[in-house]
C-alpha cells in the first residue's frame, strides 16, 4: 500500500513483523516498529481526527511531538500522540468525535464580572 520499502538513501528497509491492530472498528496491519501514524498511513488512513471546534479533519503534520495535531485514542487512553507511539500487536485505536465548546459559546468577555 503506502509502506515505504526502498528509502532513497537509506536503501531496503529490513522487513519486519505484520502486527494487526484496530482503527475506528477497522481491522489493519502495520509492521513491528512503526508508529501509529506510520502504520495508518501505510493503510492509506491521512484523517486522524477531527478539530474540536469545526470539526475539519486533522492529520500528521510536524510528525516530531510538538503539534498535537495527531492526537487518538489508544486502548481508552486519550490525547496519545500517533507519530510518537509505537504500534502494539491488537491495540485499538479511535479517531474519537468532535468535542463540544461550550465555553467559548458562553465566555464573559475580558474585564466582566462572572455572576
């Protein structure tokens, strides 16, 4: 699919074990030693999430840990990085859903006082 076997500089990468693991309900396999962002790529899966507030999708985008923007769900366990987690035979992963925002619908604007 979209696993990279021949790196440019690197040469064949060495095969590793498949590991079978789950997204949103979907049955996938990644190999030994990849991250979760890898391995969903590698499955053709670019949409990890959606934003919180406008629900736009979301996917890898530094693939270092600073952004956050790879945030799932990994075995009921929230807010785990993709692109620095490494992919563990039968884990189960979710994109989770569109959080709500009700305080920013309901903010006291800046200087007012909160009742």
């Amino acid at each position: 699919m979209g696993r990279i076997d021949h790196h440019p500089i690197l040469g064949r990468l060495p095969e590793s074990p498949p590991i079978r693991f789950q997204f949103d309900g979907l049955e996938l396999i990644g190999r030994e030693g990849e991250s979760i962002a890898a391995a969903l790529l590698a499955n053709g899966i670019r949409k990890l999430r959606s934003h919180e507030e406008n629900g736009a999708p979301r996917g890898i985008y530094c693939n270092i840990g600073h952004c956050m923007e790879c945030r799932l769900t990994v075995d009921g366990m929230g807010g785990i990085r993709a692109c620095m987690t490494p992919i563990r035979e039968g884990m189960s992963i979710s994109s989770g859903e569109r959080l709500p925002t009700p305080f920013r619908k309901a903010a006291t604007p800046v200087g007012e006082a909160i009742s």
